[in-house]
C-alpha cells in the first residue's frame, strides 16, 4: 500500500448541501472511519477564490444541476474531480435536488394545455419527481442523470460509495 506523506486534502464544494446536517455528517463520519487519518475533507462554508480551491489535492463535487460553470471551469482546469456515480448521485437526487429535473409552474400551465400525450411519448418529459427516492427513480431519475456531461466525461473519479471515495482520495496519483 502506498504511504501518504500528510493527509489528502478533498474540499465539498456546495456550501447549500453541506449546510444540511444530515447529509454532512453522514460524510463526515464515514470519510473519518475509512480514511484513517490519510483523508480531510472541508466543506465549503463561503466564497473560495481560485488559489483557496487549487491548494486541495481534489474536488468532491456533488453536482446540483445538470449544467453548472463551476463543473466546468474545474474539469478544464485539472482539478481532479470526485463525482458521484450515476447510482449515487441518483440516490442522492432527495437531498440534492436538480433544479433543471423540475418544471417551472409557468411550463406546467402551457403543458396542461396540450393534448394529452401518449405512453411513449409522456417517456421523454424532461422533469422527476424528486421528492423521495421510490418517486425519482418511478420518473426516470436515472436516465436523465444517466445523459449529463457528469456522468460522461471521460478523466472524472467516480464513486459508488463513501468507501470508495476514500480509497480513490489515498490511492490516486493526485499531482
């Protein structure tokens, strides 16, 4: 196993989400437990300037729309990104909470208006209930997470778990 000079240094960036106990915590504590000491996560608290976000060895970047600059401003950047995988981050859609996923009440009334669709067309509605996660994944959650440049660009890390976040942290050649 390779050994890790001093921790590896991970900011969450989305001071909204690590504003929710719940969910930080959850993080926190299990990052804490698997990491050993090898791992430190800080979660955003306020504006961060370019060089505050560079001295991290990674991004844990839990996407919150389905385009964001700050995703890409970072990936091309370099910044090694740790992103949910397309399970997770599904899973996560309650907590989270995409914003694009859910229609304005403007779009709903011009949609009450139309024509009754059929099945297969009523399929490609861009918009999930996200309200729990039996409702995300009844309205095709997956499938639209499954089509977003954080699901497909390729040199992002992936994880599938927080055990797996923290091995990706200690074990990647991070520069």
């Amino acid at each position: 196993q390779k050994t890790v000079a001093r921790a590896r240094r991970v900011l969450g960036i989305r001071r909204g989400l690590w504003e929710r106990l719940q969910f930080t915590r959850s993080i926190r504590t299990a990052v804490g437990l698997l990491g050993g000491g090898e791992v430190d996560v800080t979660f955003q608290r306020s504006f961060l300037s370019y060089e505050e976000i560079f001295a991290f060895d990674a991004v844990l970047f839990v996407p919150w729309d389905s385009d964001l600059c700050t995703f890409h401003e970072l990936y091309h950047s370099g910044m090694p990104l740790l992103v949910p995988s397309l399970q997770i981050m599904t899973k996560w859609l309650p907590v989270v909470h995409w914003s694009s996923l859910e229609p304005e009440r403007s779009a709903m009334t011009r949609w009450d208006q139309l024509p009754a669709l059929s099945a297969t067309a009523s399929q490609f509605i861009p918009w999930v209930d996200q309200t729990n996660l039996r409702s995300a994944i009844a309205s095709g959650a997956e499938s639209w997470v499954g089509v977003s440049e954080y699901n497909n660009m390729p040199h992002i890390l992936r994880f599938s778990s927080i055990a797996e976040l923290v091995h990706l942290v200690r074990e990647t050649n991070l520069p």
